[in-house]
C-alpha cells in the first residue's frame, strides 16, 4: 500500500496533488458517506489514463481480489443507472468515485486512504505497516442487473445469499427472535455516523441459540465480509469476529422471500455489519 500511494501521488500535478492530500489530523478524514454527493479528494475523471492505473493498483493494494472485483463491479454500475436514469453523466458517472490520502505514506508513522462514491466508501488507516479498514460501505444500485446487455451482473450476490440462507435456516420459533421488523428499514441505521454501534442493548437471534450448523452458516456470512481485504487483514479481522462469536447477534428485517426488500445485521461488541 505505501508504494502504491507513493507511486500515485508521484504521478499527480501540484494542482492535482492538492486536491488528493490532506493532513492526517485533518477533519475530512471522518468526512465519510455512500451517496452520490459532493466530496473532496481527486476523481477518477480527473485523471490520466495512466494515473488511473496508478489509482487502480492503490485501491488493489488495500483490497483482496474478491474485494478488489466487488468495489470497482459497483463502480461501473454508475453507466447503468446514466441510462436508466437518463442523466447526462453529472451525476451517474463510474470516474466519479474520489481518492483522498491523509498524511505522508511510509513504512513508518500514520497515515489513511479514503476512496469514495456512490454506494462505496473505503477507508485503511495504517499505523506503522498495520491496517485497519474500517469503516467500508460496499452497495449496489441496481442490485442486480435484470435486464439489456449487463443483464446478471450481481455484485453482492453472497451478500444476499448467505443472510437468505442462515435466515431459512431457522426455525419458526427462531425467527419470532431473529425478525426484528416486518418492514426493511430505508438505510443502514448507524448511516454515516462514525460510531459503528446501535443505541441499546442488541436484539435479534443470539448465537448462543443458534445450533451447530447455523453458527457455521453465520461464520460463513461474517467471513463473506472480512474476506473483502487482503489476507494478513482479515486475519485480525476473523480473529475478532471469533473472539466475539459468543456475543454476537444476527437480526432481520422485511420479507423473507428472495428478491423482496430486507436487511440484516450482525452485531457483535467489537464490530458491526448491516
């Protein structure tokens, strides 16, 4: 990650430059969201197409592959939503996804990534060689593709399918727990808040009410998530979830049928995914 963000910031004009570097203590840091608004940090539409590619190997350098694939797959979707949108490209645009770096990278010392758009927010800070990504949003508008010439195109697929699965997996006196809501709520509760964490105590299926297979199955979810970032991440990252599986919880809310509304949580005391 440090040789890619240095090889990035290396290509960039001084205009350029200024636009992509902050201070590590600036406030923008905590500036994180997943509309399609206006932020600060250098788009990808201001770019060379060579400085694209140096772009695209940073954001590489702090992924997985799987991660790598999901984040710029939600990117592209942007052209899909262009037309069915009928937009003239200002608002739906795939180069439209900003890249911001906080303080000077290096082996040594504290510095941040943040890369962000419509329906992604990723940010890594890393503390002399270790990386905490947190917090990461990855959405998909549309959340499959059902029709025209990128027809199939699902980029959280395993997203829907896992939390699908683990959900019928209970049984009806599971689920009175487990349901927490008849309805999908519009967004993710927490929103942008730079709190990963609800008001009051967790509601929905404890796994200690979870049999075996269904702890395996929700071990299946979690690592679904964790497995966006490169390995030696996501090791820290399983061995917290581990850690706190005794305290975890998994909530629904909306129909139970595929394709239909939904959302879901796993809450733990030391992380959260919605």
């Amino acid at each position: 990650m440090n040789e890619a963000a240095n090889n990035f910031l290396a290509s960039l004009s001084s205009e350029q430059a200024a636009k992509a570097k902050f201070a590590f203590g600036d406030e923008e840091r905590f500036n994180w969201h997943y509309i399609p608004k206006e932020r600060k940090g250098l788009t990808l539409r201001e770019m060379s197409p060579y400085q694209k590619h140096l772009a695209s190997a940073l954001l590489s350098s702090a992924l997985s592959q799987r991660g790598y694939i999901k984040a710029t797959t939600i990117m592209s979707l942007e052209e899909v939503l262009k037309i069915m949108e009928k937009d003239n490209g200002e608002r739906r645009n795939p180069e439209k996804y900003h890249f911001s770096i906080f303080g000077e990278p290096a082996e040594k010392g504290t510095w941040a990534l943040r890369v962000e758009g419509h329906h992604i927010s990723l940010n890594f800070t890393v503390v002399d060689g270790k990386v905490k990504a947190s917090p990461n949003f990855f959405g998909s508008n549309p959340a499959e593709v059902r029709e025209g010439p990128r027809k199939g195109t699902f980029p959280l697929r395993n997203e829907e399918d896992l939390g699908r699965n683990l959900l019928n997996s209970l049984t009806p006196e599971q689920k009175k727990t487990a349901i927490v809501s008849a309805t999908a709520y519009k967004d993710i509760l927490t929103e942008a808040s730079r709190k990963a964490a609800l008001q009051g105590q967790p509601n929905g299926l404890p796994v200690s009410k979870m049999t075996a297979q269904q702890k395996q199955m929700l071990e299946r979810l979690v690592d679904e998530y964790i497995n966006n970032v490169p390995e030696p991440v996501a090791q820290a990252r399983r061995a917290l979830a581990r850690k706190g599986m005794s305290n975890m919880y998994f909530a629904w809310a909306g129909v139970e049928e595929p394709k239909g509304p939904h959302y879901y949580r796993v809450q733990s005391p030391d992380f959260l995914i919605e």
